[in-house]
C-alpha cells in the first residue's frame, strides 16, 4: 500500500500541444488536479517533467497552476528515467514508491515506470489520470505496465490509500476534492 512517507508523485509530459490530442482529455485533466491537489493536501513531494518542452509546449495550466513553487524538469528521453536530473531528483526525494500519471500511456508513462521498476522503485500507475492519443492505446500501454510489474491504482484510490484514516482535516480536505 502507498504510505505518506514513502510515496512521491511524477507527472509526465502534461504539456499544451501533447494534452490536446488525448482521448477523454476533459475527464484526464478533471483528475490529474485532483490528484495534484489532493497530494498537496497530504503534502507528498511532486516531481514533474516536461518532453521536449521547446517543441510541446508547456505544461498545461490546470496543472501548473497547482504547482506554483515547483519547476518542471525537461527532458528529451521518453522515459524519465533516461534524464540524469530526474534520476537526482528522484533519489534525493528519498521515496521508493513512485505514483505515476500523465501522457502518453504507451510511450513516456510506460517507459518510465518500466525503468522504475527495474531501478527498484514501485511503479503506482493512477489508471484515470493517465491517457493516450486512442483509447487502444492506453490500453496496451497500462497492460504493459501490469505485466511489468507495475501496481494499477485509481485517483481515489492512491489518495484514500494514503490517508488511512476516515477522519482528520486531511480527510475532509480531500473527501471535498474528490467529489
């Protein structure tokens, strides 16, 4: 199970030109600021990357927006994990539990949570806060990463499973931001 303590969220490449195209974009970015406020909440350290951002553009603001005292870090590799100051980055969160979302299922999102898995991180992938150009697509890419060994999680899920508890201000923060 995800811990508090253990845990880091990774945004891939949720960038203008990019986010556009994804099938049910609307629904994606609905939950990717979900989950993005709902990890504040919970105050889980986020780690966020950008492809090419030059090309894509940036992040989109929905998300960005929620990230006011975060930097993205850039990257030309699909996996994050090919980018050495992500790879920094990661390790000095000190977390061994990497709850992943963003675009594209089937390239970034995939590769990197198979590097993660084979660096010996848990690779938690939020299922509805990932997308892909089709919905074929997602598909194949998410059943990749389960045959990998990747854990399949939710937004609700990821963030219930991290509070634990039914009660707190932390609970209602989050019960308010998930309805």
């Amino acid at each position: 199970m995800l811990q508090p303590t253990t845990t880091v969220l990774l945004l891939i490449d949720i960038q203008g030109k990019l986010a556009q195209l994804m099938h049910a974009k609307a629904r994606l970015f609905d939950n990717l600021q979900k989950l993005v406020r709902g990890i504040r909440v919970l105050d889980i350290p986020v780690l966020w990357v950008e492809q090419n951002p030059a090309g894509l553009g940036p992040t989109i603001d929905e998300v960005a927006t929620l990230l006011p005292d975060l930097e993205p870090i850039p990257k030309m590799s699909f996996s994050a994990c090919g980018n050495e100051n992500f790879v920094a980055a990661l390790k000095d969160a000190a977390r061994h539990q990497v709850l992943v979302a963003g675009i594209e299922t089937h390239i970034c999102v995939y590769q990197t949570a198979v590097d993660l898995i084979e660096m010996g991180y848990e690779a938690h992938v939020v299922a509805d806060a990932v997308s892909s150009r089709t919905p074929e697509n997602k598909n194949i890419g998410l059943e990749k990463m389960k045959a990998a060994g990747a854990l399949p999680t939710s937004v609700e899920t990821a963030l219930f499973e991290l509070l634990g508890v039914a009660q707190g201000e932390a609970f209602k923060a989050i019960s308010k931001i998930v309805k």
